[in-house]
C-alpha cells in the first residue's frame, strides 16, 4: 500500500510522525463505456446548454446558485475559505466510542508509524485500548478540515473520519409509527425471534456475491460469447396487519425447528 497522506498526531504536547493509508477498497466491477458498434471508447464532452457547442477548458468556471443567480468563483476565492494548511492530526478530547453515533462514521484510515514514532505510536495504541475510549481529532486533506476519531484496531491505530452534525438531515419530515409504550403479544414473539437469531458477529460470513456472480458471466461469455440465464425474480407480497402475528409465530417456529 501507498500513502495517502503523511504527517503527526499531536498528543498533548508528544508528536507523533504517521503515513496514512485507505483501510477500503471498491469490491464493484470497472467498467468502460464503449460503443457495441466498434467497441470504441466513448469520450464525454463539455457542452455549452444553450448552444450545445464544446466549451474549452480555459473557459469553464465554478459558479454557485445564489438567490436565483450564478455567482462565479476563482481560485483565489477558495484558497480564502481553504483550512488553515497544516499536516498535524490534533486530538481534540476522548470520549466512549458508543457516545458517537454509527451514522456519522464516513471512511476509515490505516495509521503506521513513521520513522523513530513507534514507541510513541504503541503508548497511544495501548492506552487507548485498555481506557477503552477513542480519540476526537481534526486534521486537514486536500484543502479540507476533517473531523475523525482514532481508535486501536487489531496492532494498528485507525482513523475513522466523521461527518460534521449539519451534515446529517433531520427525521423529522419522515412518517413513522409511534414507539410503543406497552408491550404487545407481536412485540414479545418479535423479541424472542431476534434472540433466536442473534449470532456473534462475524464479517467473514458476509460476501459480495453480487460481484463474483457477474465476474462468473463475464468469463462465461468472454468464452462462448452467450449469456448466461438470468435469475428468476423473487416476488414478495404484502402482508396485511392481520397476518403479523402469524408470521411471525410462523417465523420463530421454523428457526426453533431448524
């Protein structure tokens, strides 16, 4: 793997040099639009919407919708709103990890140690795993302030960055049933259902099937130029409110028979 991004984490007044790596990477497919003609490449253009005549490059700019009309912006104007330029992750505070919701989490980073910070790097590690809290820390990329939190993960310390609370849209125009406040025969066979059915957590049951499935008609019709079958699709019907309780008793029965 290669650095994204390099620089410190500043721990109180310690400094600690790390390369920063994705901890992710895409499991789709990549594919390229090309005409079944010839199969050439097919290229986009930049196009003026009113004339419809390509526009060079040199003469397209950013422009921002304020108050019903476009305001242009150059470089210059958003090197003024740029962060402060600086290579330093700065640990804020700590806090218990189930204190941040899962919906702000957005993409986790490997943290390494870089020369001469490994034992500085292993102090922060270990004592943030047996305080069992996670750092709170802010740090800039590509000319953006970011908000993260750092945590131990297997030997290594992660980065996880997180979104910014005003960029989490509210619930409150969304139609939901009310919580119930008295416990229900549907509520209680529900209960027991999911208990039957909880399991320790395990990622490596999970896999992107869809993935290897079209990479198998890929190969099947790079060799015989046919197509496989498709799958039939699974139709499922409504159910009404009347037919809750049976299933779910229907349910927690054929889990207890299996």
């Amino acid at each position: 793997m290669r650095p994204i991004w390099t620089g410190t984490i500043s721990f109180g007044l310690v400094n600690i040099p790390i390369k920063l790596f994705s901890a992710t990477e895409d499991s789709s497919l990549d594919f390229d639009m090309i005409d079944v003609r010839d199969y050439a490449h097919i290229k986009y253009k930049r196009v003026n919407e009113d004339t419809g005549k390509e526009v060079p490059y040199e003469k397209i700019a950013k422009g921002y919708m304020y108050r019903n009309k476009y305001v242009l912006l150059e470089d210059e104007d958003f090197e003024s709103a740029d962060a402060e330029k600086t290579k330093t992750i700065d640990i804020l505070n700590f806090t218990d990890q189930t204190e941040v919701d899962p919906i702000y989490y957005e993409h986790p980073y490997y943290l390494e140690p870089d020369k001469g910070a490994a034992k500085a790097y292993a102090i922060l590690r270990d004592a943030l795993e047996k305080s069992g809290k996670v750092g709170v820390c802010t740090f800039v990329m590509r000319n953006k302030q970011a908000l993260a939190i750092i945590k131990p993960h297997s030997k290594v310390l992660l980065l996880n960055r997180i979104r910014f609370e005003e960029e989490i849209r509210s619930v409150s125009d969304l139609k939901a049933p009310p919580i119930a406040k008295r416990k229900t025969k549907e509520l209680d066979i529900a209960k027991q259902l999911i208990d039957a059915q909880t399991e320790h957590f395990n990622i490596k049951a999970y896999k992107d099937t869809y993935a290897a499935k079209l990479m198998k008609v890929i190969r099947a019709k790079a060799k015989t130029g046919k197509r496989l079958k498709a799958a039939k699709l699974k139709v499922v019907h409504k159910q009404s409110a009347d037919d809750l309780m049976s299933m779910l008793k229907a349910s927690l029965n054929k889990k207890k028979s299996a």
